[in-house]
C-alpha cells in the first residue's frame, strides 16, 4: 500500500512515529467519548418515546447498516487509501450531528433518531477497516504492540467516562445536546486526522479490479493465508464465548442466586477495572512480554476464567475472577490485533481489518442468539460452560497461527504509474 506517511531522513520511518499515534490515540479518545455519551442519550430518548420496540429499531438501524459496510469499507480503504476516507467520512459524520442537533431540538419524534442512526451506521462501517489501517503505518515490529495496548485503552476508558456523560447530558439539556457534544468531539478527530494522514498519498490503482469484486479480499485472504486464518478463528471464538455471559447471562446468574442488581455493576466494573490496568501495563511493556505469552497463555486463561466465573459460590469471588480475566483480556486483545496486523498484506490491510472487525461486530448478535435459546434447554450455568468450553478454541487457534509465516505475501498488482497524492 502506497498510503503510508513521508519516510524519515535516512529514506525509511522511525520504527514508531510517537507523535502520530499521540494524534490518533488522542482523537479517537474524544470521538469514543462523544460517540459512547451520544449512544446512551440516544437510547435513553428512544425509550421515552417508544419503550422496547423503539430502542430495538434505534439499535438495528445503528448496527445492521455498519456490519454490512464493514466489508464494502475495507475494500474502499485499500482502494482509495485512509486519508480519503476518513477525511470525507468524518466530516460527513461531523455535519450529521450537527444537523440532528438541530432538528431534535424541535422534534420530538423517533424517525429523526432513526435516520442519523442509519447514516451513521453506514459512515462508521465505511471508516472502520481505514481507521485500522493506521497504527501499522506508524509503529513496527514490538513498538507496534505498544501502540495497539495504547489505543485498548482508549477503547476501555470511553464507555466507563462516555455513559454517566450522555446520562448527564440528557438530564441537563436534551438530546440535541448529545448530538452537538458528539458533533464536537468528531470535530476535534477531524483536526487530528488532518495532522495524522498528512502526506499520505493514493494507493496505486488496479486497472480492472472493481469496488465490488474488492469487498471479497478480506475473505480471500483467509481462504489463502493460514496465520491470517487462525488468527481469524482465535478472534472470533473468544468473542463469540464471551459475548453472551457478559450481556445476559451475568445479570440472569445474579437474580438466580438472589445477589441484587448492584452486583452487576461490581463485576463489570472489576473487569474493566482489571483490562485498563493490563493495556496501560502492555503501552509500557508489551515488546518486553513474549507474544506466547500475550497471545496463547492469556487466552487459555481467559477460557478458563469464564468457565470459572459461571461456577463463583459468592460476589466477591466471582468479582476477584472477574477482575483476572480483565487483566488477561487487557492483553490479549491488543496482541490479536497486533498479530492480524503484522501478518496481512500491506496492500490489503483495509480488507483484513474490514474482516477482524466482523469477527466481533458480527458475532455478538449470534452469540446472544445461539445462547440465550440453549440456555432454554440447559439453563444459564451450563451454557455458560459450554461457552468457557468454546473459548478455549481461541490459544488452540493462535498457537496454529504461530507455526506459520509472519506476513503474508503481497497480493498480485499489475504495474501502476506514480501514486496520485490525496486530496483533502
């Protein structure tokens, strides 16, 4: 891929451009937040206005369109490179919300929420594959772990900030002030981005190869790469377990043993409590960590962590479990990632990105699906094991992936003139 930044003095980059990843990290911490207090506002007015049903179609219309535009994305992000994409996305996204905020200010009706939601979901999807095209570009080999633990944080520290944010938004203005926060915080993402992408030139085009036929990469990189597809697995696998017992079968265990809801709240805490901590630990010291270690000995533990939590006899123990498995997820998660990275074609990465991202987008809804109907037949802790029983897939996919090369072979392009730099 021909998008990356301006090589250094010697002819090539530093092995980690810092001060780009402070820009990325540092947007993107603004943007989540706004994004995470936009979502609680938003649903919190869908439910005034509708109950149920309203915050079910609310969410289908956020959710459905992104998942699907997440494949499309990837190809456009290889196609057209980051800087086109995330420049044109956020900026659209950015007069959305401003345009929303203004018109729930004076509508107090579903369909508006709807509508933004829809857009919004397709303008995520088409930038989420880019967005992940660009901490490869500004670290390498160990230092790459790091920024990756460094961006986890971000990803941890958004939620427990941005919910009690939108709640307090929503009591002292109204959702347009949600929308207008969200519009700003978009605002300041679109600042970094133009300091991050600067210099970034377009991709060499494949004279033949259509968007369309483009959206398959991700898959054909699977079907043709073994590290690319066991790590795939891993992913996918531990999302899929672990999906369902932190959504649904955590509070329905805790009504079960008569614990009150507050426990809930105690048991999610510790474990984001516990992976903040791990992915600050991973930003300081991930390159001195053996990816064996970060990527196989964490999972297993996560596996078995899970398993154990469904077997916890009090709150305090199935809250000191919860808080290991946080710290071992804290790990583990940015050494997928990091992992993915590494191993796909660089003028692929939009499409291998665009494919991770799916992994757990796409198998939340089926893990609630696949799990919340067994549990009619087995009950809550025993399909709780079967999903600890599951996880347990993902170190047995990761160590597969290890026994194969580190990166895989650059997919076939015919030859190209000189890359035509980026418009803004």
């Amino acid at each position: 891929m021909n998008s990356s930044p301006p090589p250094g003095a010697e002819g090539f980059p530093p092995p980690v451009q810092w001060g780009r990843v402070g820009s990325l990290v540092g947007g993107q911490a603004a943007v989540q937040l706004g994004s995470f207090a936009l979502l609680i506002a938003m649903n919190w007015t869908a439910v005034q206005l509708g109950g149920t049903a309203a915050v079910t179609v609310l969410m289908l219309a956020a959710t459905v369109p992104r998942a699907l535009m997440l494949v499309f994305g990837g190809a456009v992000a290889d196609t057209l490179g980051p800087r086109f994409v995330l420049l044109r996305t956020t900026t659209a996204r950015v007069l959305l919300l401003a345009g929303g905020a203004l018109v729930t200010a004076t509508t107090h009706q579903l369909w508006p929420l709807v509508a933004i939601a829809l857009v919004e979901g397709v303008l995520l999807g088409l930038a989420g594959p880019a967005s992940g095209v660009l901490l490869p570009m500004f670290a390498r080999g160990d230092d790459l772990a790091r920024a990756n633990s460094l961006y986890a944080m971000v990803l941890r520290v958004a939620p427990i900030l941005g919910a009690p944010a939108g709640a307090w938004l929503i009591t002292v203005g109204d959702l347009w002030l949600a929308m207008a926060v969200g519009s700003v915080t978009g605002a300041v993402w679109l600042g970094c981005l133009l300091h991050l992408t600067h210099g970034f030139t377009r991709p060499e085009a494949e004279p033949g190869t259509s968007l369309v036929r483009r959206s398959g990469d991700g898959f054909r990189l699977l079907a043709r790469h073994p590290r690319l597809r066991w790590m795939f697995v891993a992913s996918l696998c531990l999302d899929m377990a672990f999906s369902w017992p932190a959504e649904v079968a955590l509070p329905l265990l805790v009504s079960e043993r008569g614990w009150g809801v507050g426990a809930v709240g105690l048991v999610l805490a510790a474990f984001s409590a516990g992976a903040l901590g791990s992915s600050a630990l991973g930003a300081v010291l991930a390159h001195r960590i053996p990816v064996f270690v970060r990527l196989v000995v964490t999972g297993a533990g996560l596996a078995a962590g899970i398993l154990v939590m469904a077997l916890m006899p009090s709150t305090a123990s199935l809250t000191a479990v919860a808080a290991a498995v946080g710290l071992l997820s804290g790990l583990n998660g940015p050494a997928i990632v990091t992992l993915y990275q590494q191993a796909a074609p660089e003028n692929r990465m939009g499409a291998a990105m665009s494919t991770l991202a799916l992994a757990g987008i796409g198998t939340a809804p089926i893990s609630l699906a696949v799990f919340s109907s067994l549990s009619l037949l087995l009950g809550v802790q025993t399909t709780w094991l079967v999903c600890g029983a599951i996880a347990f897939v993902s170190p047995v996919a990761a160590v597969l992936a290890l026994r194969h090369p580190a990166r895989a072979a650059e997919e076939p392009a015919p030859a190209a003139e000189t890359p035509v730099p980026a418009a803004v």
